[in-house]
C-alpha cells in the first residue's frame, strides 16, 4: 500500500516484451525477468532502484553500440 500523498512508480514497461538473450534483458525497458515478476510486489523504494539501474543499463549500452 502507498502512504498517503505518495504517487505509485510508474511501471517502465513500454509494450516492446522481448527477452534478449544475450543481456537477459527485456529489449522494450531492459528489466530483467526476476524484476518484470517482482515489479507488482516491489514498493516505491525498490521500483525506483530499478528505474536507476535502467537509466546506467540504457547509458552503458549507449557506451558499447557501434
């Protein structure tokens, strides 16, 4: 339950559900498949760690393209 005047993290979920198989990332938000699961049981604190390691995975992949 969320403390009152405290909105819900929104879910980075963006319709785009594939696994990659070389990240074991989705390829539409590049949550794992443990984070994907848990994301309905996780409160507001551990959905925004989540939302931190997206934004590092999304700038290290930036990193790395040719």
């Amino acid at each position: 339950m969320t403390p009152l005047g405290e909105a819900d993290v929104p879910s980075p979920c963006n319709g785009v559900c594939r696994m990659d198989a070389g990240s074991g990332w989705c390829v539409g938000c590049q949550r794992s498949l443990d984070e994907i699961v848990r994301w309905g049981a996780m409160d507001n604190t551990a959905k925004r760690d989540v939302w931190t390691l997206l934004a590092q995975r999304r700038a290290s992949a930036l990193e790395t393209r040719p």
